[in-house]
C-alpha cells in the first residue's frame, strides 16, 4: 500500500488550505492512504504519525511519500530515524519537492542531514520569536490571545468590556446561580445566537480574566498580573459560582457506558452525535436525540425528535442481519472462483526478469533484493486481508443463525458495529439510515 502522510503545525494553518494543498498532491502522486497530523513536528505524540510507523513495521505499507522532508519532522535525529525505518523494512520513502534515492549513500545522508538541520532551525526560530514576542506583551500588559467572552481589545491590546457581550457576559454569571447549565446553553442559542456548551461554563467561570486579572504562562508556569482591566466578577462572585457550577459526580456508572453505536449514530440534519436522553412524556425510558439540538435548541438543529434505545437496537439488528444475508448470498452464488490479479506485483515481478538479464554486479542484486522485499510485503498484506475475509464471513454466516445478535450484550454488539457499519443518521420518524462497511 501506498501511503502519503501530511502534516501542518497549527489549525490556523489546517484553516487555510495548507493541509488540502498537501493532502491533493499526496494523491497524485499516487497515494492510496493519506495520514495526517496537525501538531507540531517536534512532538513525538503525533497519532497518524506513530500509525504510519506502525504500519510500517508490519509490512502492510509498500510507499511512504510526503511533500517535504520536514514533514516527518522537525528535528534531524528524528527526520533520520525514520528514513532508517523505511529502509529497514524495505518501503521505498518519496519527497516530492526533492528526490531521494533510497540508497542510503553518503550523499544522500549530507542531504537529509542538511535538509534536516534547516528544518529544525527554521522551528528553533519560531519558538524564540514566539519567547520574544510574549516577554514583550507581558512587559507591557498585553493580552496575548482571543478574548474570553464578554471582553475585546483597545488598540493596546489590554482588555476592554465588549460593547455588545458585556451584558450577555453577566447575564450568565447571574444564570449560573439558579439555572440548569442546559438551560443557560439554549437560552444563549436561541436569544443572541451563540454557542456555548453546558460543560464549558465550569472553564468559563475559573479564568483569572473575569476577575480583572491578565495571566502569561512562561515555561508551563503560570504568572498572574492583578487588576490589569474591569473585573466582570468580584472575588465572592467568583467563591459563589466555584459552588454552583461545581461538577457532581454520577453515582450510576452505567449511564457512562459507551452505547452500541457510540461514534458511529449521528443526526441526520446537522451531523452532531446522537446522544441518550433519559425521559420521555415523564416516562424514565432510554431514547437518543441529537446531542446539538438538546444543548441549544432549533436555532442549531431542527431534528428534534427522539427514538427509544429498543427500537434503534431492534433496527441495527435487523440491518445486520440483511447485509449478511445479501454477502451470504454473494458468496454462495459464486460457483467459480475469480483468482484477484495483483497489478503491482505482475509490474514488480517483470522489473527483477529484467533486471536479472543486466548481469550480477551488486547493484543490480541490491535492486532485485528491495524489489522483492516489496513484492513479500504485498502477499503479507494480502494474506491478512485474506484472513480478516475468512473471519467477516463466519461472523456474518453467525448473523443468520436465530437469535444471535438478540444474545448479544451491548458492549459485545458495539463490537460488531464498528466492524460492519460505517455510520448511522437519524432525521425523524421510526427510520434509519444505514451506511455499510465495504469488505476488504
């Protein structure tokens, strides 16, 4: 498999294309998985960066290709690391904006070398003109980010009272003291427009900020400058709603149980998850309804209906047993078996004859030895999804067996779920839409 990863170090870049541009060229230049991260290349916590390694060392991955070498990341021993990785499992490594020749010359090393060290100049000078720009805006009181709501910048960049969200501001200080915090999230939805989830008012509350205070963190170490600007609470404002919006915890842990179709259930309308409810016409009966609707009302989604948890599970169930019986049948009607031709492999087998009728000097053995490291990386993937085949096909002969699935504990469906359905939308009514896994 051939596989492109991309990488972008903020969101603000991610928000202007950078990642697209990345992720199109990846493709045409014949990617047929595309990994990406938005994180820092310094970071060692990279999700699709430690899944593209892994994917490596089990031999599922035949390509690596990335737009630039500092892609990879932003520091040469790890830059190099990873190239060693390529080479040592055999996956060829392509840098579109300059090509390398996979030899592990010496003058391949001087380049990823230089390459590299550039790469990591470029984010050491970042850092220290972020330092820089942040000793500036402390010395001289600046707030350094986005305005907590309620307040907006002067031409100074000190904090000011918004002219409009001042009095919204105070008016969910004052709610926060009687209010259910559902409650205050639709009011604000559906009177001003704006969205503020139940479980961010706590965050809200806490910050320095509403008490007139401006915070810097230095080093991950906090410093706090008192009565830089207007306070939106005074400190016993503050004692109280610590009080009020303090977070309770759930006694009934089932209730935090994942469902069967956590992550895979969503709305119809506007995408949001379908959450569980738990009362309906003042009956305590488990139902899903989207989670945006419940927090901020029609303003944010016009899906308010609701479906009790028996019968989404009764309909999941019957989708099951449907698309194993259509698979079934599928199979059972092939009489004879269609051998799969592997292109690549074919093309890969013809390049090592002709290699072979060029003589056996060691550089021709070298290249028929990683071409036929790749052809054994492709049948080991092969076989595994050979395999994964073997396994979906009794599981979905399983499916047609009575009362199967009705057996089934919710955590031991939800297994099954992810495994065969790739979502599930609910617009309304007593009907779901269900979008099935294609087998490997």
């Amino acid at each position: 498999m051939r596989v492109g990863y991309a990488r972008v170090s903020s969101k603000s870049q991610a928000d202007t294309d950078a990642l697209n541009q990345q992720k199109d060229r990846l493709i045409k230049a014949g990617a047929e998985q595309i990994l990406s991260d938005v994180q820092s290349g310094r970071e060692d916590s990279r999700k699709s960066y430690k899944k593209l390694l892994k994917l490596v060392k089990d031999g599922i991955v035949t390509e690596v290709i990335t737009t630039r070498l500092d892609r990879l990341g932003r520091n040469t021993i790890e830059i190099h690391r990873a190239i060693e990785i390529f080479r040592k499992y055999g996956v060829k490594y392509t840098n579109l904006d300059m090509p390398l020749d996979g030899s592990g010359s010496a003058m391949e090393w001087f380049t990823v070398q230089n390459v590299a060290a550039l790469a990591e100049l470029e984010s050491r000078s970042i850092s220290d003109r972020v330092k820089h720009g942040l000793d500036y805006y402390r010395q001289n009181l600046k707030y350094f980010s986005t305005p907590p709501f309620g307040y907006a910048k002067d031409e100074n960049s000190r904090l000011i009272p918004h002219p409009v969200n001042w009095d919204i501001a105070k008016q969910i200080c004052e709610k926060l003291r009687s209010q259910a915090k559902t409650s205050i999230s639709r009011w604000l939805s559906e009177e001003h427009g704006i969205e503020m989830y139940p479980t961010s008012f706590r965050r809200y509350i806490i910050n320095p900020c509403l008490r007139g205070h401006t915070v810097y963190k230095i080093d991950g170490k906090e410093e706090i400058h008192y009565n830089t600007h207007i306070p939106l609470l005074t400190e016993a404002e503050y004692q109280e709603l610590l009080q009020t919006t303090a977070l309770k915890v759930r006694r009934d842990k089932s209730k935090e149980r994942l469902h069967f179709l956590a992550g895979l259930f969503r709305c119809g309308e506007c995408g949001a998850a379908m959450s569980k409810t738990g009362s309906y016409n003042g009956k305590n009966v488990l139902r899903f309804q989207c989670a945006k609707y419940k927090k901020f009302g029609l303003k944010s989604c016009t899906n308010k209906k609701t479906l009790a948890a028996s019968i989404v599970r009764r309909l999941t169930i019957q989708q099951l047993i449907n698309y194993a019986e259509e698979i079934t049948q599928e199979i059972e009607n092939q009489t004879v078996a269609q051998s799969e031709v592997d292109v690549e492999t074919l093309e890969l087998q013809r390049q090592i004859e002709g290699l072979r009728k060029l003589g056996n000097n060691p550089a021709i053995l070298n290249a028929i030895y990683e071409l036929q490291k790749q052809i054994k990386n492709r049948e080991h993937y092969r076989d595994m999804c050979r395999e994964t085949m073997k396994e979906d096909r009794k599981l979905l002969y399983a499916f047609r067996q009575a009362d199967f699935l009705e057996t089934l504990s919710d955590e031991e469906l939800r297994s099954i779920c992810l495994r065969f359905i790739e979502s599930v939308k609910y617009s309304g009514g007593k009907e779901l839409n269900f979008s099935m896994r294609a087998l490997v």
